[in-house]
C-alpha cells in the first residue's frame, strides 16, 4: 500500500519538475524522514505533501505551482544542518520543518543568517526565545501546553501527587521538565519520577515503581506505542489511575494499539485529527484516503504550515514572493478557518513565532477519543 | 610495475589534493558543509585505523571519543576558554581515556573486545544523555563559536573548511611519520603476531594501550573539531551508530592502508549525499552499494586496488586484522 | 513479594524474547564465524512478511504465516548465506560484519519506506488474558512465550544431538576441517544452520510482535539485546544464549525498580564486560582452542 | 663459573595433566645443549616456561644466576635471550628487511627515541648484515609473506640473532625444510656459535641435525628428564630408546 504510495508521489515529483511551463514557488520540508523519530517527521512531511498537492490540483500559491524538495535530517543533527544548508543553497521561498526540537536548534543561527521563515514542528519551550525571528511554530511550545494540563490536574482530577512516566528523548524530556515546573508553582507532589527508553517493550519494572508511588494521579507522557505498552502493562498490574497525558497518549494509534487498556484515559490534547471541528474532521479523512493511515498531530502540523504560506502570500502580499514580507506579515497575524480552510483551525502567531489555538480536554470512552470540552485560545 | 603503482598513487593524491584546495569555489556552502564533515571523520577513521587497521585491536568506541572531545570543545568554549585550549584537552582527554580503556584489549581479543567497547560507547551515551548538568542532556549546547586564527575568523564555512583541511594535513603528516617509525612496525607486529613480537622485546602491552590511546586522541580531536563545525551538540550522534560508520570507514576505505580512511570517509560522508537524488530511497541505495562493495572488495577499495595493481596474482589477503578460523579468547601471553 | 514475582517473572518472558534471537546468533557464529549485525532486523523483518500476506493478497493468519517461514528461509537463510556470507568467507569477520550492518539498514529502510514508520498491530497467538500466580499478575502471552522459546531450544537440542544430521552439525561447528576429512557434507550443514536460524526468527517474530507491534526500528533495541545475551551466556553455546537471555531480562527489571530507570541499561552493559574479562567463555560456553 | 642459564625444579600443570614434571639443568656458555624427546614429552612447554610465555607452576629459572622466572619475554629477550618457535612465525606484510629491523628495533633508545628516531632505528645496516649471512640478498624489499617455507625458515631464525643475543632457544629449526636448507642452516648456526659465542639450546626431532649439532644432549620424557650427556652416550641409553620405541 505504502509502495504503490511512494511510487504515485514519484511520479508527482517527476510530472511537477516535468512542467516547467508555469511559474514555480519552491518549498522545502526538512525533517526525520528517517531514524528513531521517523514517525514525527514522516507525518509532517505527509501532512506538507497532501496540502502541496490540493494546492497545486487548485493551481498553486498565486498562481504559481509548489515546487516541493524534501531533506532527510535522519534525526542527527550534523546531517540537519548539512540539509538545511543545501536547502537553503536552492533558495526557497519559505522552509517546513524541522520536526525535532534539537534539529530545530542546530539549523537555528543557517535560518537566521538566510532570513528564511521556517514553520517548525518542535515544541520545546525555549526555541521562540532563542532569537530566531523567523521561526514559526504549528503547534503550541510546552510552555503554554503544559500549565493547562497542570491546572486540568489541579482543577479537574484534584491530583495532590502525581507519579510521572515519560521517554527520555528529545519529546519527552523537554515535556517533562516543563510539567514538572508548572506542577510545582501549583504545589501538586511529584511521587515518582519514571523515565524509559525508545523503543522500550517491558515495562513491568516501570509500572511496580508507579505503582508503588501510589499516587493520586499517573501521568503518561511517550510516543504512541510506548503509551499503548504502558497502558496495557498498568492494566495487567492492576495500576489504578487516572491516567491522564497529552496528545499522544489520547491518540486514536494509542487507543488502538492499547485495545481496551486505554479506555479512561483522560487529558489535554493541544492538537489533533480527532477534534470535532468539521474542517479537521474532513482533513482527517483526506489524508487517511491519500496515505492509508490515520494522520497524528504532526500531519495537521505539516499541513496547516504550507497552507499558512498560502493564506499570507495570497491575501496580506498581494500575491508577491517576498519571505521578509512574509516573516513580517505572520507576526501577531490571525487565520481563521473562515479566511482559509487549510488552517483547519483558527491559530494565531505572536510576535516571537509562538502560537495560540483553541485546545481540547478529551477522554477515551469506548475506544475513541471523545472531547470534553474545548478550551479557548489564551488571547482571549 | 611497482613504480607505475607508486606513479598512480601519486598521481592520484595530488589531484586529491588540488581539488581538496580548489572545492570551496566549485561549491554552495551545503558542498563546503559536507566537504568539512568528510574532514571532520576522515581524522577520527584515521585514528580508528590506527587501533585497529595497523595495531589490529577492534574498537567500536570511536564515536564515544568523538563525543567526549565535543562536550568537552562545547562546555569550555560557551564559557569563553579558547578553542585552543580545549582542543589541546580533547585530545589529551581521550588520549588517557583511550589508554585506559586499552586494557581489556591486553585480556581479550577480536569479537570480544569489539563487544567490551561497543559496551563503553553505550555508556558513555547513556552519560551524555542523563547527566544534564555537565552535558545539558538531550537539550544540546548551543552557539559554540568558531575558533580564531591569529585574530582571523573562522566563522564563515570557506575559512573554517582551510583550516580543517589544514588540521587534516598536519595530522595526516604526523600519522604517516607514526606509521614509517618503528612505532608503525611494532603495532603491525603486534597485529599480525603478538607472540612472536613479544619474544623480539616488542613490549606488545605498550604498543596495545598506545594504540588504543592514539586513536582515541585523534577521535577527541575530530570531536573537537566536529562541535565548531556544527556548533551545537546533544547526545544523537555520539551513539553507537557513528562508532558502527567509523568502522565502515576504515574497513570499506581498506584497513590498514594509509589513506583507507579518507577513501572510507568518502563512502561513508559523501556517498548518501549523492544518492539523495533517490529521494526515499537513497538510504536503501546507500546500504546496498555498502553490501555490493564488501562482496567484491572485502579487503577494502585500496585492498582491492592493491591486488589489481600487484602483478603477481598470489592469494594476498591483505593486510585486514582478519579473525583466524578459531578466534582465541585471551591472548596467550601479555 | 508479589513485585517480585512479577519482576521475576516479566523479566524471563522478555529474557525469553532476547534469547530466542540470541540463539540463532550464536549458531552462525559456531558454524561460520559470522556476526550478524542485521540478527535484530531478521526478527522485525518477517512479520512484515506476515501482514503483506494477510492485507497485499488477503491470505488467512496461518497461512501467511507458513508463506512468511518459507519466504524467510529463501531471503534471510539460503539467500543471506550465498549473497552475502559466502563470499567474504575468507576475510575474516570484519567485512562481513560491515556487510550485515549494511543489510540492517537495507531491511530497515525498505521497511519504512515500503510500509510505513508506523507501528501496526500484529494478531496475538494467544488472548491477552492474565494469569494470577502468587499475588502476581502475569500475562499468559508472556508465559507462552516463555514456554516456546524453552521447547524450541529443547527440541534443537535434541535434533543436534540425537539425529545424524544434527551430529554432523555439531561436528561442523566444533572444527570444520576435521568434519570434512571425516567425510561430512560440511558446506550442507553450514546452509542448514542458515536455515534453522531463518526459523528460530521467523519463530521469534511471531512470538514476540503481538508485543512489541511491528515497525521497522524494531531490530535495533533487539539486536543490542541478543548480543549481550549471547556473550553473557557463552558465545558458542546454544543453552548458554537461553541462559544469557534469560539472566539480561530478569537484571533489566530489576536494575529499572532498584538502581535507576535512566540507566537501566548500565547494569546488564557492566555484566558484559565482566563477564568477557574474567569469564570470556560466558556463563555455560566452552573455552575454544587457541593456537598459540 | 656461573651457567648461563639454570632451571630448578621446573613444573607446570594444566588442569590435572603435568606436562613438565620437576625438570632441572644448567647451560653453560657457549654450548649447544639439545633437548629432545618423543612427541608431547613437554619440549615446548618447557620452552614456554623458561621463556615467560606460559607462567610455570613451581620451579624457578636463573639467567646467569639472576632470577628471571615470571619475567615477560619482551624483558627477557632485552636481557638477551632471544628464541624461534615451532611453527613459523613471521610478520607476512612487512619486507624481509623490515622484519629483521623490528626483531632490533627495541633494543635501540626508549619508546620516545623510537618515535622520533630514525625509521629504520639506525638497523639497515646490521640487517643488512643479517640478509647477506643468511643468503637472502636477493629478497630484502620482497613482503615475508611471499618467501618459500624454507626461506621463511631462515628469515625466522635470522630474527631471532638479530639483536645479538646471549642465548638463543631454537624450537625445532629443521622441521620442515628440505636438505639442503638444511645443510646451510646448520652451518649458520655453528658460525654464530663459533664467532659470536652464543650460548644455544635447540629442540628438534631430526636425530641427525641434532647429532651433529649440539654437544650435549637433554632427554624428555612424559614431562621428566630421562637421560643427559653428549650424543655418543644419550643414543646408547637404553631409556631414551625404550621412551622412543615406546610410542
């Protein structure tokens, strides 16, 4: 399935560089194609390619057709800067990515130098504060995500203590450190500290010390198939939660992977393709028709990217390929779906590239993700 | 024919060398970045191919070296040490490191000590990540600065590509005086038979822990080097990956041939660029092209050049490290 | 008491997952001398195999299954020796070591290109019911597995050393060229240990991917792993990788809960070394013959 | 006068097996002392022993009466004893040269000298030396690798002379090479001995060479000396020929 896929979007790219006829804008999408992190960088980069290819079928940016390039950065971060810099040698009108939070870091001082707005998928806090005035973020820094999940904790499950799981890698780390920040300016007692691996599959050791925490709360925070694991081990065990996480321990893959294990599961979902918005919900269906596989928060990531360059080139430059412009025009700008229905949601950019966005409360009941409530946009 | 090969050599080396010197001005900065990294490896696969491909002792640690002259380059030079200074530590660092951790080589041999070490890399990882007040975890130490050379800056690729080149040049000048001393002829001696180098007074420990420290020096300083180059750093490239990259260098390059490494870096660095064209596949076009070499040229494409250029076609097996049929565990004596 | 029952417990089944790639391992190395670094990606790889027969051409469980053994013997038995190990043979382990890592990342990639980075669900041998033994909750797939991967070594034990063929075998692999003057059909024995490796994963794969899920980065983690089993345990013996894979699970759980989670890995790498400095036999192996 | 080496009551075991039992003798300067004795008597363990390649169980070794049991062979060949061992031991990749410049070199300066030394560690000519007395002129710059057996044979035992050692223990020097190697091998070494003074203890299983060699003749049996004296009389001992026509 996956092959006949590749092979279409092959000869996407050789039938676009094969039409030089008409005016081409050029993008690039850096991001971990391949590595640990593929799948990150992989949704994105599906995300980015989907809306290219709805853009180009509408007759592109302005009427210029997206000439698409996409740099593998392998998750390493010599090879990042490597292809970010070939990236930006071919002089593109604006750059998607990169996805990891570290690859975002080391390409930093090359986007900086070159002026190039890059739409970035990494979320750790400190990369709007790093002096980079053209980056731009898709979805929310942890900054702003996890004081909502710390007052959900407070306010909703009155947690007093709260026993942390979290992947030590770049996602989860970066996530857990600032968790634990806002936890304790709300003075929530941190029970048990629990860090694991990529790519771990036992986690029986892992879930006897939550268990022996006996907290009032669990906090899960992994990647989908680590979240699915820990789940079904905390079941095994008998852990009683509640469980509560993030996006991707709400994740319809989790749910799946989890099968019942995963039912109660509550939090706060900063972005995703199960948020009951018509526009994300057809989007959702979109990709899953063009991929074969359900889009997580980086799809939506990847895709409301492109079509940000789109929205703003077309309405606010007048059409006019200017990045500067472009940079200078995102800031402090807000799209809503009304405006663009690429966005999917109505987001809007501060002036250091961080962004606001409605967010949701969600809770698996019956093996899906269900929204409990919708939290407003922090500007408001 | 013997000259004609030697002609060839040279030949070949000097136009190495003039397009080495000419790159820069036939490439975008992307070309220059990549040139600067097959640099930046060549001198680690240079000191590897001293451990193993003339002292014949199997590491797979390189890359914790590489790592550990980085964060020490990272840490020291954010908080305002000259490079210099902590590129001579880097080096010296790992020099002492590498000896020490030469000593199981005096004890086990072959797949054995490539598992003890491969188990120093994973460690040495693990220390990166976890230990964030040193290393700032998986965070990374950002704006590492690029050194200055009597009040010149290196800041900008082109300059900063000279002088690692030229940091190339002197170590590969010092490597091969090494190797043509009868330091070079000990570690051979001590790869191609310890027992009987040690029945000539050839102090096979010393030569085994100088080797081991030597390489890892020049892995500190490629670190070094590695943590200007891209000026910033967190743990993922110091993984066991790049220690497995670095032997392929040296073995793919020919192990125990003076130029070996660079051949290998050029596998290794330049080869997945090339390949890019493939788009998705390039990775897959990278590991197969790898296979297909080692299948046809399994002493290397010097070992192979070699044997296509030595007239006499004896079953030369070349000068790998190879195991024998019944790899002993611990080295008879030592 | 009961946390370390189920520790215990937990760590053997995982243990059990490690061994039976460690057990394949350590048979190319005693026939052939061949390390094989892709030895993590020929367990992910065949139940890939499975799923593109159960979805690509909508064969049933089973019989995708017996495709996939039969597809696995082809590829990563018969076709890994004649491609890859027979021609570097004579060169040593090194090039071959360079050409098996060259093969991981193929298998990889190929994996992630051609179906995706996902993980996907794998259909379970057993219900994921519990069982409950001492106050510890064990998972009956956990046990099965655990109890596979025992009589799978018991029954290649008792093929190696009470049929003519696995004799033949066993003399290959403690000296060749004395098998050979005795008349054994070296080469034939050297494919079949192939063979049976390209079971003894295919056999893993199905065991352990209802767990573990399918995807492509599946081998790394796993191949770390059957290595430290294997050495622990003995490098040239086949008991000593069960014996390896097992101890590697149970110190893991118990490093995670009483030493560090960050550092879990420490343990079980300091083992190693110990282990290969002042035991470098391994647990069970045979000191082999040196020649001095 | 003090012999230049003793072995007292050596002994080394291997699990339960004694492959050297107790063995005790002198070398005196200047002699060829052969050790003989049928297979698996203990010859080369008790080599190995003597030379610190395999530590000895019991017993003690005296190089002109200075302890030297437990020294490791790299130190006890810089005190100048040097050996060649059964089985061919070369190093195949470097020149025939290089390969004499190496069994030198550490004799020469410190490990510092060594490296920024001369190459060749002022050797090329005392190798040079060496090639033109073994006859190998014509293979200096020739890899060791690509010699005949026997030429390789001689360019072992070359080594071994090359750092102008004391004493010398030749682990069987004619196995293998054809008779007029032989013959010539034979005579290098009664030079060395006749012009150098080198003390030699030889190991061989060719009756002949060894007769005609050595003079003085040590006899193994299972790990224990069974007999001693010069050829004439250790070929009469009935033990040594029971100990022979026993196996």
């Amino acid at each position: 399935m996956k092959l006949l896929k590749s092979i279409a979007s092959l000869s996407a790219l050789a039938l676009m560089a094969a039409t030089p006829a008409v005016a081409q804008v050029k993008l690039a999408y850096i991001g971990e194609i391949s590595g640990q992190l593929a799948v990150s960088g992989g949704n994105f980069r599906d995300g980015v390619v989907l809306a290219v290819e709805e853009i180009n079928a509408k007759g592109g940016i302005a009427g210029q057709r997206i000439n698409l390039t996409l740099y593998d950065t392998q998750t390493n971060p010599g090879v990042a800067r490597a292809q970010t810099q070939k990236a930006l040698d071919d002089n593109p009108y604006a750059v998607l990515g990169p996805v990891l939070s570290g690859n975002v870091k080391v390409t930093m001082p090359l986007f900086i130098q070159a002026e190039m707005p890059h739409f970035i998928g990494g979320e750790a806090a400190d990369l709007v504060t790093l002096g980079d005035k053209y980056l731009f973020r898709t979805s929310f820094g942890q900054q702003i995500g996890m004081p909502k999940i710390a007052n959900y904790i407070r306010d909703e499950i009155k947690a007093k203590s709260i026993a942390l799981i979290w992947v030590n890698n770049d996602f989860g780390k970066t996530g857990r450190d600032n968790l634990l920040k806002e936890l304790a300016s709300r003075n929530i007692r941190l029970a048990a500290d629990v860090s694991t691996e990529a790519g771990q599959v036992d986690f029986a050791a892992d879930i006897v010390k939550l268990k022996a925490a006996n907290a009032d709360a669990v906090f899960v925070y992994s990647n989908e198939e680590e979240c699915a694991r820990i789940m079904r081990e905390a079941k095994r065990q008998g852990l009683k939660g509640p469980f509560v996480g993030d996006t991707t321990l709400l994740s319809q893959k989790t749910i799946e992977l989890a099968a019942d294990a995963a039912e109660g599961v509550q939090g706060h979902v900063g972005l995703t393709s199960d948020a009951p918005l018509k526009e994300v919900e057809e989007y959702k269906a979109r990709f899953q028709k063009r991929f074969n596989y359900v889009s997580d928060h980086n799809g939506i990531k990847g895709y409301t990217g492109v079509y940000a360059i789109k929205y703003v080139t077309e309405k606010k430059l007048g059409g006019k390929f200017d990045r500067k412009a472009l940079a200078e025009a995102m800031r402090g700008l807000t799209i809503t779906p009304k405006d663009e229905p690429g966005i999917l949601i109505e987001t809007t950019w501060d002036q250091n590239g961080e962004i606001d966005r409605i967010s949701f409360l969600a809770e698996v009941v019956g093996g899906k993700q269900k929204i409990t409530k919708i939290l407003p946009k922090i500007g408001k | 024919m013997m000259v004609s090969k030697k002609t060839l050599a040279v030949a070949a080396m000097a136009l190495s060398v003039v397009f080495l010197l000419v790159a820069p001005f036939l490439f975008k900065p992307y070309g220059v970045f990549i040139l600067s990294t097959w640099v930046v490896m060549t001198i680690a696969a240079i000191g590897l191919n001293l451990t193993l491909g003339y002292a014949g002792q199997v590491s797979l640690a390189q890359a914790a070296f590489v790592g550990i002259g980085s964060y020490i380059t990272a840490y020291l030079t954010t908080r305002g040490w000259p490079f210099w200074s902590t590129y001579m530590l880097a080096g010296t660092s790992c020099f002492i490191v590498g000896w020490l951790l030469g000593y199981p080589a005096l004890r086990v041999q072959h797949h054995y000590l490539a598992f003890v070490t491969l188990a120093f890399n994973t460690l040495v990882y693990l220390i990166f990540r976890n230990e964030e007040w040193l290393t700032r975890g998986i965070y990374g130490i950002m704006n590492i600065p690029r050194p200055e050379v009597l009040g010149w800056s290196m800041a900008k690729p082109i300059p900063f590509y000279y002088f690692l080149l030229a940091h190339l040049a002197l170590i590969s000048a010092a490597t091969w005086a090494l190797i043509q001393s009868p330091w070079g002829r000990a570690f051979i001696a001590v790869r191609e038979n310890p027992i009987r180098a040690l029945s000539l007074g050839v102090d096979t420990r010393r030569y085994t822990l100088m080797a081991f420290a030597l390489g890892a020096g020049l892995g500190g300083i490629s670190g070094s080097l590695y943590a200007a180059l891209v000026q910033f750093i967190d743990p993922t490239p110091f993984a066991l990956g790049l220690s497995l990259n670095l032997l392929l260098m040296v073995i793919v390059g020919g192990s125990g041939y003076f130029f070996g490494p660079f051949l290998g870096a050029v596998v290794a660095v330049l080869l997945p660029e090339w390949l890019r064209f493939a788009q998705g596949y390039y990775l897959m076009g990278y590991a197969a092209l790898v296979m297909l070499l080692m299948i046809f040229c399994p002493t290397g494409l010097l070992g192979f050049a070699d044997r296509l250029l030595t007239p006499k076609a004896k079953s030369d097996s070349g000068p790998n490290p190879v195991l024998p049929d019944s790899a002993a565990p611990q080295k008879a004596a030592g | 008491m009961a946390d370390f029952i189920q520790l215990l417990i937990a760590g053997l089944a995982t243990g059990g997952i490690y061994a039976l790639a460690a057990v394949g391992f350590t048979l190319l190395w005693q026939t052939s001398q061949t390390i094989n670094f892709a030895q993590g990606e020929f367990v992910m790889l065949p139940a890939f195999f499975v799923l593109i027969g159960m979805s690509f051409f909508g064969m049933p469980f089973w019989l995708a299954c017996v495709a996939a053994l039969i597809l696995s013997m082809i590829t990563l038995g018969f076709m890994f020796k004649k491609l890859l190990v027979d021609p570097m043979l004579n060169h040593g382990t090194l090039p071959l070591v360079i050409a098996t890592i060259g093969l991981a990342i193929l298998m990889k990639e190929g994996v992630r290109e051609f179906y995706g980075a996902d993980a996907w669900p794998f259909p379970p041998l057993a219900e994921a019911t519990n069982v409950t033994v001492l106050g510890a909750a064990l998972s009956l797939q956990s046990l099965i597995i655990l109890g596979i991967t025992i009589g799978a070594v018991v029954a290649l034990q008792l093929f190696l050393s009470g049929t003519r063929t696995g004799r033949q075998m066993q003399a290959t692999a403690l000296n060749p060229s004395v098998a050979r003057i005795l008349g054994i059909p070296v080469e034939r024995m050297i494919l079949y240990t192939f063979l049976i490796n390209a079971a003894l994963v295919m056999l893993a794969a199905l065991l352990i991917t209802p767990i573990y899920l399918a995807k492509f980065s599946n081998g790394e983690l796993l191949g770390l792993y059957a290595f430290i089993a294997a050495i622990i345990g003995g490098f040239n013996q086949m008991r000593g990788a069960i014996v390896g894979g097992l101890v590697l699970g149970v110190i893991d759980n118990f490093t995670a809960v009483y030493i560090s989670t960050q550092y879990r890995l420490v343990v079980p790498l300091v083992f190693l070394i110990i282990i290969i400095l002042f035991r470098p036999q391994g647990l069970l192996g045979r000191v082999e013959e040196r020649t001095v | 006068m003090t012999p230049v080496l003793e072995v007292r009551n050596l002994r080394k075991t291997f699990g339960g097996i004694v492959a050297v039992d107790d063995v005790s003798f002198n070398v005196n300067d200047g002699e060829i002392l052969g050790i003989i004795g049928p297979n698996g008597s203990g010859k080369s363990t008790l080599f190995n022993c003597i030379l610190g390649q395999l530590q000895p169980s019991a017993g003690e070794v005296f190089l002109h009466g200075k302890a030297v049991t437990r020294t490791r062979p790299c130190d006890l060949n810089r005190l100048g004893v040097s050996r060649t061992f059964q089985l061919l031991q070369i190093f195949p990749q470097l020149t025939v040269r290089e390969n004499l410049i190496l069994a030198g070199q550490e004799h020469q300066g410190t490990m510092l000298s060594r490296l920024f030394g001369r190459r060749d560690a002022g050797l090329t000519g005392a190798a040079n030396q060496m090639i033109e007395f073994f006859r190998l002129g014509h293979l200096a710059d020739e890899k060791a690798g690509g010699l005949s057996y026997g030429q390789q044979k001689l360019l072992d035992a070359a080594m071994a002379f090359m750092a102008g050692p004391r004493l010398v223990l030749l682990d069987e020097p004619a196995g293998g090479v054809n008779l007029t190697m032989l013959q010539s091998l034979r005579e290098r070494l009664r030079a060395i001995n006749a012009e150098q003074g080198a003390t030699f203890v030889v190991i061989e299983h060719n009756m002949e060479f060894v007769m005609a060699l050595c003079t003085r003749i040590v006899v193994l049996a299972e790990g224990r000396i069974i007999a001693e004296g010069d050829p004439a009389d250790v070929r009469r001992n009935p033990k040594v020929i029971e100990a022979y026509l026993g196996h």
